[in-house]
C-alpha cells in the first residue's frame, strides 16, 4: 500500500500497479491524479478510474 498526501487529502493505493506491476512509490501526484511512471497513464485517486491514456 502507498499513501499519498495532497494538500488535507490522503489517499490510499495498492502499492503495484495493474498492468505491469510496476510500484507506485515514487509516482507523481498532482490535483488528485497519479501519473504512472512507466506507461504515464493517469488515474484520479478519488474514484481509481483513468482519466488520461494509455491507462484504461
């Protein structure tokens, strides 16, 4: 699990990712979205749907 903090917000993810298991630890978050390292999808952390392609 990774936890990020956002300004008051805290969300809590599965520390791999879905499609190559890639980690999450030093992904960037930036207004609510993470932005996977690898494939630089991106998904909002609120509701964990992707919101930017390559992620689905």
């Amino acid at each position: 699990m990774v936890i990020f903090r956002e300004g008051e917000r805290f969300y809590a993810i599965d520390e791999l990712g879905t499609h190559v298991g890639t980690s999450h630890m030093k992904s960037r978050v930036k207004e609510g979205v993470l932005e996977c390292r690898l494939h630089k999808g991106h998904f909002c952390l609120e509701s964990g749907d992707p919101v930017k392609y390559p992620a689905r």
